[in-house]
C-alpha cells in the first residue's frame, strides 16, 4: 500500500510518490496579504502562526476534496463502463445470436474494457494514481493528519468471452461482483468527500478571529482568506450527497 502526501507540510513525502513540500513560516514571519504601509496594527507572532497554519490546512483538505471528486468521477465512469458490459453480456446469454452480432458484440466490450483500464491506470492527482494503488494519502493539518483512502480497481476489468451463450453466461457473476466494488468505492468516496468538505467548513468558521490582544488584520484580509473555500465546499458536500443516490442496477436495465 502506497502512502503519500497532498498539500503543504514541514516533511517531505514518503516514497515512490514526490509531492512538493512547503515548509510552515518561522516565528519571526509575518502574515502573508499585508501590504506595505497598511495601517493595520502589527500581529504578534502566536496568532500570525495559528492562522496561517490553520490557512494551510484548509488547503490541504481542499486538494484532498479535490482529489476524492476526480477520483469518484472516474469511479463513475467504470460503472458507465460495467453497466454496458452487463448489458452486453445479458444479450448474448438470454438467448440465440449469430456469429456476426456475437463478434460484434465482443469487439463492443473489449473497446469498452480498454477504455476502463485506461482510466484506472492513468487517473492521477499531483502524481499520485486515484485507482490503481489503494494509497492512503494525508492531508497535513492543524496539529494533526487527516488521510483520504483511494480504491484498488486495478483488476476490476478482466476480459469476457462473448463468442458462446455459455461464455456469457459465465461472465454475469464475474460483472456483478465487480459492479459491487465498483459501487462500495463510489459510496466510500462520497462519505469520505462529506466528511473532508466539513472538516473544511469548520476550520472556515472557527478560525480565529482579531483581538486586542493580539492585533487584528484588516477586515479585507479576513475576506479574502474566507472567501475562496465556503461556498466550493458547500457545492462539493452537496454533489457527495447526490452522488451515492446514484443507482446503477437502474442504469443497466436502461441499456438492456
């Protein structure tokens, strides 16, 4: 199993997957946005840190979000995929089909593994595969790590022999068992994508805030840091949702 890291922290990835690192300012740093000659009153060090820090961290789980959408898209497309095998496959094994439709129908279906193996091999994030590695990936973040499991799909499309209603026949059981991996790592994903964007969400609204006994930043620091996450993460945690009302069985009788 692969372990690798998305986002900025004060280590470097660990191999064979290389994501750029980012080391956390030191003490004496400023907060990042404040222009030369503002007026705003100067941060002390503590709340200049925590609040870049905790900044990173939304980053960070927002490439994790990033990355649990493009790879559940792609789990998307090898149900499309799965869904047509199983279509085809029922075809043949329901009953009698000549030589021309049966090659036709098999040259149909190893287009269509091709395209599904290409997806699970080629898929990547910032390096890292989305479907081939079950990697575990971390998303560094504020004093601790949040990890974001990606599925192991690498032998999910395996030939079938179309050329016999006995062959067919043969392949339903293999197709339905892969269509129920398929289904398991899309509903993980989106459990996983909810459960990030509201990691995300919280970290927006709890992050602290100016006081007089710290200094404050100016009210258009604050915005900006604000604004870039709440209403994307609010958007990705509703497709999560509408994604695992998704039913594929439903799908593979539209195309019988």
């Amino acid at each position: 199993m692969t372990i690798a890291t998305i986002g900025n922290n004060q280590t470097q990835a660990v191999q064979p997957v290389t994501v750029a690192t980012q080391t956390l300012p030191g003490e004496a740093a400023k907060p990042e946005g404040i222009a030369p000659g503002s007026t705003t009153v100067e941060l002390t060090d503590p709340f200049a840190a925590r609040v870049q820090g905790i900044n990173r961290a939304i980053q960070n789980l927002n490439d994790g979000i990033a990355a649990a959408q493009l790879a559940h898209a792609g789990v998307e497309d090898l149900l499309h995929g799965m869904g047509r095998l199983q279509a085809l496959t029922f075809r043949i094994a329901s009953g009698p089909a000549d030589d021309r439709e049966r090659a036709g129908l098999q040259k149909e279906a190893d287009l269509i593994q091709k395209g599904m193996n290409d997806t699970v091999a080629g898929l990547q994030f910032n390096g890292v595969p989305l479907l081939a590695s079950g990697a575990v990936v971390t998303l560094p973040g504020e004093g601790d790590q949040r990890t974001l499991t990606l599925p192991a799909l690498a032998g999910v499309s395996q030939p079938i022999d179309l050329s016999s209603q006995n062959g067919a026949q043969r392949a339903i059981g293999s197709l339905a068992a892969n269509q129920r991996i398929l289904a398991d790592a899309r509903e993980q994903l989106a459990e996983r994508l909810t459960s990030l964007a509201s990691l995300s969400d919280t970290l927006t609204n709890t992050r602290p805030g100016p006081t007089s006994a710290t200094g404050r930043l100016t009210g258009a620091d604050m915005a900006q840091a604000s604004a870039a996450t709440s209403s994307t993460i609010r958007d990705r945690a509703a497709m999560a949702i509408r994604a695992q009302a998704n039913q594929t069985p439903s799908q593979v009788q539209g195309l019988l």
